[in-house]
C-alpha cells in the first residue's frame, strides 16, 4: 500500500548502471513534513555557504549547516567546516531516516535555497572525509524541485522531481561514476531546504 499516494516504486532504481538511486516518495504526510519546514527555516543555524574558486573566497546565496554525532570536519569547494551538536528536531528526522533507508549515519548537510534561481551546479560527494560507496540520503522539503544526473563517462541523464516530505538514497559506487546538480529555474518563488545525511569515517569530535 502507498500510504502517500506518490505510486512510486522503491525498490526501482533510477540509474541504467554503475549505481543506484532508490526514490522512497513521501515518508511522511503533509502536516509533518510542513511543521519540519517551518522548523528548518527558522531554527538551523544557516551560514551562507563559501567556496576558494582560483584562489579567491565566494560566498553563494545558497545557506548551509552542518551537524553531526561529534565535532566532525568536513571539506568539500576548499572550506572546511565544523559539525554542530545535533538538535532534537535534527536527531528525529534521522531517526526517520535511518528507519527508512535501512542504514545509521552520523552527520548531516543541510542545505537552504531560497527559491528556484538558487541550485547547485554538477558535482559528487566524493570527499576524502566521506565513507567510501556510502549511502547519502536525501530529505527534501518545500517547493518541488527537479533533481538530475549525469553519468561522467557517458554523459548519459536522467532525472527526478523531489516531493515535499520525500526521501532519495545514492548508494554503493554511484558517486564514483555520477554527478548530480539542482537546476535552477524561474518558475519557483518559495524555498526548498533538503537535509543529506552521510557518514564521515575515522574522526573524533565533541
């Protein structure tokens, strides 16, 4: 039974090879995932997010935040940020997750886009810092925003839009052989914030 009516097949993945993406749909009903919303907006310690591109700092529109089970540091764009102490909210919403994906993970990246101009171009989450082939988890909130792939051998792509209270797992070497991106678009006026959650290997913290 789809208990959300999102007719999605879970077991599916998206990808024609070398990975896997499983789309779960909505993991929660819209009363919840709208409360989370509100939460996120107003309660995460958001920092616009900054990369060192040839040598000079940039700072994006795009906010981020970075929690975690210990102090973790974590360096993706040559910036290397320092894990936050879980919230109470943030720890439930891992726990759902963890429920839901079947796997524990440690840390999590939230990133806030203010509507549809704000996206991120293609990339990987590929870092040293990372678990090598592990499973990224992706909880998405707000405005439906389309997320895509593209293979980095072939070019191949493929796409998905992401529901409000809905769930994405990139597994296994699918960040080894695919890059993704949040395109932006015109169309969309109101935030999406989506929370990934990761496992960093091998650092004490706290």
């Amino acid at each position: 039974m789809d208990l959300f009516g999102t007719g999605t097949d879970k077991a599916a993945n998206l990808l024609p090879r070398d990975g896997e993406v499983n789309y779960l749909g909505k993991i929660m009903d819209a009363q919840e995932a709208a409360g989370y919303l509100d939460y996120l907006l107003h309660a995460v310690a958001w920092k616009n997010d900054e990369a060192v591109v040839f040598g000079r700092l940039i700072q994006t529109k795009r906010m981020v935040a970075w929690y975690g089970d210990s102090a973790f540091r974590y360096t993706y764009s040559n910036i290397t940020k320092q894990a936050l102490p879980w919230t109470r909210e943030l720890q439930a919403l891992k726990h759902i997750v963890e429920r839901h994906a079947g796997e524990t993970f440690n840390s999590c990246l939230l990133n806030l886009y203010h509507d549809g101009q704000e996206g991120m171009a293609w990339h990987s989450d590929a870092e040293k810092d990372l678990k090598k082939n592990g499973t990224i988890a992706s909880l998405s909130f707000g405005a439906e925003r389309k997320f895509a792939f593209k293979h980095k051998l072939t070019g191949e792509k493929t796409a998905i839009v992401l529901a409000h209270g809905s769930l994405l797992l990139m597994k296994g070497t699918t960040q080894t052989h695919w890059l993704h991106r949040l395109p932006p678009t015109k169309k969309i006026r109101t935030p999406r914030i989506n929370l990934t959650f990761r496992t960093i290997d091998g650092q004490r913290g706290y």
